[in-house]
C-alpha cells in the first residue's frame, strides 16, 4: 500500500493525474480511509475533472456514510457542475448526519451554498423538498423557513420570503433567524416586515450568544432608513438592558451628538472607549478612532479646539489617519483658516495609491460642508480629470455644478454620465428631477425619472422625483400617493418639503404644518425645506 500510493503521488507530480487519482482511489476504497479519499477528490479537481472527482467522493460518501465531510464534497461538486437536480438526496443525507446542535447551523448555510447556482428557481424546489423533514421539527422549523425565505429573497419573491419568515417566527417566536430575515426584508422595502421584528423582540429582547443580535441590527437599519427617533428609542434599551455591549453606545452617541445632546453624547463615548478597550480587538480598535473623531467633534461644537485636536492626536491608525485630517481640516475651516485647511489635506502624504483620490474628496467635502459650491465644483473637476474612470466623481461634479449655478454645465456632465454607464439611476433621477423643479421641459424630465425608478423601483428619493413632476405637471392627486409612500418608507426633510408643499397646494394646511414640522425635526437645516416655507410664509 505505502509503495502504490508513493507511486501515485509520484505520477500526479511527472504529469500523469490521472494514473495517479486512480492509484489513490483504490487505496482508498482498500483501506477505507477519509484522507485517501479526500486526496483522491483534490487531485481530480487540480487536473479539472469534475465527473473524476464525484466519482471518487460519491464513494466516499457511500464507503463511510457516517463522514459528513464526504456528503458535502458530492453536494459542492454537484453544484460545481451545475447538477442542482441531483443534489436533494444529498442535501437530506448531510441534514440527517447534522447533530441537533449543529442543524440550525447546517440549515443557515444552505443559501450561501446555493448563491452561485444560476437556476435559481430549481435551487429552491430542490432545498424545498430536501426540508421537508426539518420544516416538521420544533427545534429546526424557524431555521428551515428562514433558509427558504433567504432563498426567495434570492429570487427577488419578496411577498414569499416574508411569508416563510412568518411562519418560521409562527414556529419558534424567540429564534432570532425569522426576525433577522425580515430585517433584511425590512432594507428591501417591505415594511410590514417590521411587524415581525417587533413581536420577535418582545418576547426575546436579548439575542443568545452566537448569533447576530437583533435588537443591535434593527437599530442599525433604522438608522441607514433615516428613522433617527425610532433608532434612538432602540438604542437607549438596548444600553439599558445590556449595558456591556460596546457598539450600541458608539451608535447612540452618533445620534446625541447630531441632536446636540453633548453631555449624554460624551457619556455614551466614555463608556463605549471603556468597553473598547477591555474588547482590544481590531473591530473595536477601528469603533475606537470613530470615538476619538465624534470626541473631536463634541469639542469643535464647543468651540475647544486644542480639545479637539487632542483627542485626534489619539489616533495611530495609518488607515484612519486621513479620517483626523479631514476633521483638523474642518477645525481650521470653523476658525476662519480655509486656505491653512485646504493646504493641510492637499500636503497629506499619499500612502496609498487610493489617497490621491481620498485628499481631492476630503477637500471637496469641506467646501461643500461652507456651501463653497464654485470651488467644490473646480475640485470635483481636478478629481475626474485624475480619475476618468471614476463615474462616482463624474456625478458628484455634476451636483456641485447645479449647485454653483450651472445647469447647462450639469446636464452636459450628467448625459456624459449615462453614456459611460446607462444603468446609473441617481444620473437619470438628478437630471430628470432638475428639470422638474425647474419646471422645465417636463413630460423629458417625467420620462428621465421614470427610467431611474424602474432601475431601481425601492428607492425612497426616485419616488420622491416622481411625484414631484407629477405636481410640476399638475397631476396632484397622483403625486400626492406617490409622495406619501415615499415618505413612509423614507422619513426625510427633503421629502417632507414635497409632500407639504402637495398638500399646501391641495388645501390640506394642517396636514402640511405637521409634515413640515416633522421635515424640520430630521433636519431643521435642510435647503429646499427652508426654501419652501420662507415661500410660503409659513412657521410651522
């Protein structure tokens, strides 16, 4: 035996793979052993041969049935050769040989397993019918309907997915997987979604170890949907409840310090570093300079600069370093120094090949952050000179032209834009809704909008777009709809403008006062809300 397998490997290394994996596939099956076996399957996939190596692992699999190691090779080869059809026996055979502990696990796995699979839809019969054993038990049930539902979200079947997450929250309503796919739903736009995640969290408000928790995942979604309020009420229970988690503090924090609550804010930061440092990892070495960046801020908001530079002295990471230099820059800018500020980020050495880019977005940011909106616009142009390919750079310098006064320079950008890359939604959005608070050339501008909201049909602003040249147009009842549910999905002051103005015009004042004042709640600085009451006199 040892002189066949040496002769083997000896014919694998000279050029003969396939004398050798045959050589190493009958030692295997004589002495029955998992490692043969294991080196058989690598050989046949380092010559390519994807029939070779199923073969071998099938006979693994049927030599040694209790190995779950074997089972998954014939499942991932399958796969590999896309022969999805042949993989619900498999599937079955891995769930069966799972022990109980390691099923929900197993089963989560599936649909990463799966991603690479190009039909889909026979994916999803397959696993279906491979769960049906696991969908009947109590302890795997809300596993299994997740692994579906992530299947059908795959499948864009996003109705289906929530009903799988239903019934698996229906089968065990404190697992945590159901709610965590319907928070995923939740990001894809189906707000009843949320329902789920809020029954989960009454009756399990702290996650078990081991699994992403998700009153800590919701907090972060109501935050990325701008629900600032709501966002702020999770993270304060979860402080309360589980004061020794690290990140909800850093969180809560970010929203203090944007409500101006500075006191509560430096609290919250104290006690995240405190955490931070005891964690010592790199994740909590990067939450860290994010602390000593929102410290920095505090201070500037006080006007303590040697504070605020102190606090970004902190700061040792080469990767986060540029992040301090934006914020001494922004410190200089506060204190009249523009010039010292801009010569600070162009003087920055570059370490990095992406730092170039990085410096010329910093000092751009800072001239919009003082509404310098002509220099912002020459920066974004020096940027898309450097970086042609760049089509995010070629955006920003069309916004900051419309900014600067220059539409017929910002629609030549933007068409430039779609050219270079037709599926880009914001271009279509920004030229098609310029047009229409212009009030200009509107059944283009309806058509432009239009085009981005079919590439990307959830976006909050597009219907945002939408119904606003549907009012330009004077097709109120129709914009009002569309901007109510744009709100609701997307509370924003921008929005709120739109849809008070809508109702203003509508003769509905009172409700328009109320979505004002709420506009002026998320965001009392906002340009086109400010705009839109100083036109109307009106303080709600």
């Amino acid at each position: 035996m040892f002189y066949q397998l040496l002769l083997g490997e000896l014919k694998v290394q000279t050029g003969e793979p396939g004398t050798g994996f045959s050589l190493i596939l009958d030692a295997a099956r004589k002495q029955r052993d998992a490692l043969l076996y294991r080196r058989a399957v690598d050989v046949a996939l380092q010559a390519r041969s994807g029939e070779a190596a199923l073969s071998a692992a099938r006979a693994w699999a049927q030599d040694l049935p209790q190995n779950p190691e074997a089972h998954r090779f014939v499942l991932q080869i399958l796969l590999a050769l896309n022969r999805v059809g042949e993989a619900g026996p498999v599937l079955r055979a891995i769930l069966d040989r799972s022990t109980p502990s390691e099923r929900n696990d197993t089963l989560n796995a599936i649909p990463q397993t799966f991603a690479r699979v190009t039909n889909k839809a026979l994916a999803l019969a397959v696993v279906r019918e491979a769960l049906t054993g696991a969908l009947k038990q109590n302890a795997h049930a809300a596993a299994a309907w997740t692994t579906l539902g992530r299947m059908e979200l795959a499948l864009d079947q996003l109705p289906q997915s929530l009903a799988s997450a239903r019934l698996g929250h229906q089968s065990n309503p404190a697992s945590p997987f159901p709610a965590l796919l319907a928070l995923e739903l939740l990001e894809r736009g189906q707000p009843d979604a949320e329902a789920l995640v809020r029954r989960h969290l009454q009756v399990s408000p702290q996650t078990p170890p081991g699994t992403p928790p998700v009153a800590l995942t919701y907090a972060r979604i109501l935050l990325d949907l701008q629900r600032y309020a709501d966002a702020r009420s999770q993270l304060d229970a979860i402080t309360a409840s589980q004061p020794t988690l690290a990140e909800p503090w850093l969180l809560l924090a970010t929203l203090q310090v944007q409500d101006n609550a500075l006191p509560a804010a430096t609290t919250s930061l104290q006690n995240y570093m405190a955490l931070a440092r005891q964690a010592g990892d790199e994740r909590s070495a990067r939450g860290l300079t994010q602390a000593y960046l929102q410290m920095a801020q505090i201070a500037e908001k006080q006007n303590d600069f040697a504070a605020a530079n102190a606090w970004l002295d902190r700061i040792e990471n080469a990767d986060d370093i540029m992040a301090a230099q934006m914020r001494r820059a922004s410190l200089l800018a506060r204190q009249g120094q523009l010039a010292q500020a801009r010569a600070l980020l162009r003087n920055h050495p570059e370490r990095r090949p992406e730092d170039a880019r990085l410096k010329l977005v910093a000092e751009a940011q800072l001239l919009r952050d003082i509404k310098a909106w002509q220099q912002a616009y020459e920066v974004y142009a020096e940027a898309s000179q450097r970086f042609p390919q760049d089509t995010e750079l070629l955006y920003d310098q069309a916004m900051m032209a419309e900014k600067a006064g220059q539409p017929e320079t910002m629609e030549r950008l933007l068409r430039q834009l779609i050219a270079a890359k037709p599926d880009h939604q914001h271009a279509y959005n920004a030229l098609g809704y310029s047009l229409a608070d212009r009030n200009e050339r509107l059944p283009e501008a309806k058509q432009l909008i239009e085009k981005a909201a079919e590439l990307a049909p959830n976006d909050a602003y597009i219907q945002d777009s939408l119904g606003w040249v549907e009012f330009r147009l004077g097709n109120f009842p129709r914009a009002l709809e569309i901007l109510q549910a744009a709100y609701r999905k997307r509370p924003d002051a921008e929005i709120a403008a739109h849809l008070g103005e809508v109702l203003w015009t509508m003769g509905q004042r009172d409700e328009a006062l109320k979505i004002w004042r709420e506009g002026l709640l998320l965001a009392s600085d906002n340009d086109t809300l400010n705009a839109t009451l100083k036109r109307f006199r009106v303080t709600p």
